[in-house]
C-alpha cells in the first residue's frame, strides 16, 4: 500500500506531513512556545525558589501553551484544513480524500498516529528545558508527554470524524470540531476539572515527582473515547467505500 501522505502535495491528501502549510504551522507553534519560555524564565535563581517552598509556573505554562497550539493542529489536521488556499478556491465539490477512499484501520489510523508524534517531536526539547527548571522527574515529563499525545490523537479523531460527516468545506463542521476542543480543553475545567488535561499539566507542574491516580483516570478516558472514535471513524469510512463501489 502506497503512503500517500508522505509524499502527495494534493487535494488528494488530508493533511501531507511534509506539504508547506503543515511545517509552517508546526514552526509557527514552536517559535511562539520558545517566546513563552524566554518571556516566562524565572529571573532570579532557581535556589530562592527552592528556598521558597515555591514552584515556578514555567512547566505549566509551556506544556499548557504547547497542548493548545499541538491539538489546535491535530484538530486542523483531522477536519483536513492543512491544504493550500487555492484548493478551496478550486475545488468546490470537495473531492474525497485517500484517507475517505482507503480502510481507516490500514491508512487513516496509521496515518495519525505517525504523523501526531512527529508534530510533538519539536516541542520535546522546549518541554524538556522547562521541567528541568521546575526539577521535575522523568516521570512527570513522560505523564506530560503522554497528556499531549493523548489528547492531540483525540482532537485528530473528532476532526476526522467532522470532516468525514460534512468534509472540507462546511462552515458547520468548522465550529463544531473548534466547539469540541473549547468545551473539552476549557469548558471542563469549570465542570469536571478531573478530565481537564491543562488541570492535570498544572497538577504536574506542583508535584515535580508525577501525579498517579488521576492520571489513570485521565489516560484511561481519553484513550477509551478514542478507541470509540476509531470504531465509529472506520465504520463510516468502510460506508463510504461500500457506497462508491455500488455506484
């Protein structure tokens, strides 16, 4: 089976891992979390805050930003928005995508599990150098590692799921995928802060040495309602392939 994600540039493809609007909008979120460091860094020694009792944001604040701005692009991706302007110019019947056209189990999936851990595989150093600050153990920086990853899988889901209901170009399916990521980002840390994933990054932040149980709680979730966006994403995918093959 042809990969077409890694080296197709068309309307073809949801969102090509290497095509210029993917990599800017990754640099782009990289360069803003680095200005957040740099804004962020704590002025005076990290000895007076030890003194202190006291725990630097920093790690917060980056890891926080960074699960924004990574599922923010997941999202993005997922609803298959990561494609040059002028095919929407161009392309007014919204032509279906390898993703709709091939088995979600065998391509689409594979797909975004690949290409989500490359997306995270910039903000890593950044990350890294935060927790160092807050001397953070290497636990913590897997938990945190784990929420990001976790949680940008499932933005990617939804938006696929989005875009599978009502493609590229439907001005429904665009706030209905950016209305999920409001309410489950910050919607549930008003209503149900032990789901809330930045809740859970700022639990990280002031327990340097890692957080247990409501990091299962959280894993445990997001991973169970992504396994149903999987089944659901592929039955519909399998519909659409069945549907074509009777025409």
């Amino acid at each position: 089976m042809k990969y077409y994600y890694l080296t197709d540039n068309s309307e073809k493809s949801l969102a090509p891992f290497f095509s210029k609007i993917v990599l800017s909008a990754g640099f782009a979120g990289v360069v803003i979390v680095s200005a957040m460091l740099l804004l962020f860094w704590p002025r005076g020694p990290i000895s007076g805050f030890i003194l202190s009792d006291k725990v630097p944001l920093v790690f917060f604040l980056i890891s926080g930003a960074t699960l924004i701005i990574y599922c923010y692009i997941n999202l993005c991706c997922g609803c298959g928005e990561m494609i040059a302007r002028h095919y929407f110019a161009r392309y007014r019947s919204d032509t279906p995508t390898f993703e709709k056209e091939i088995d979600f189990l065998q391509y689409g999936l594979i797909e975004f599990f690949v290409h989500s851990l490359i997306l995270l595989l910039p903000f890593l150093p950044l990350l890294i150098l935060a927790a160092s600050i807050t001397a953070a153990a290497f636990i913590t920086c897997v938990q945190a590692v784990l929420i990001l990853y976790t949680t940008s899988l499932l933005c990617r889901m939804v938006g696929f799921m989005v875009y599978l209901f009502w493609g590229r170009l439907s001005s429904l399916g665009y706030f209905v995928a950016r209305a999920f990521m409001v309410v489950f980002i910050f919607g549930t840390l008003l209503f149900i802060p032990y789901i809330n994933p930045l809740q859970l990054l700022y639990a990280l932040n002031e327990r340097p040495d890692g957080i247990g149980l409501p990091f299962v709680v959280y894993m445990t979730l997001v991973m169970s309602a992504s396994l149903l966006l999987i089944a659901a994403n592929h039955t519909l995918v399998r519909r659409h392939i069945n549907k074509e093959k009777t025409l």
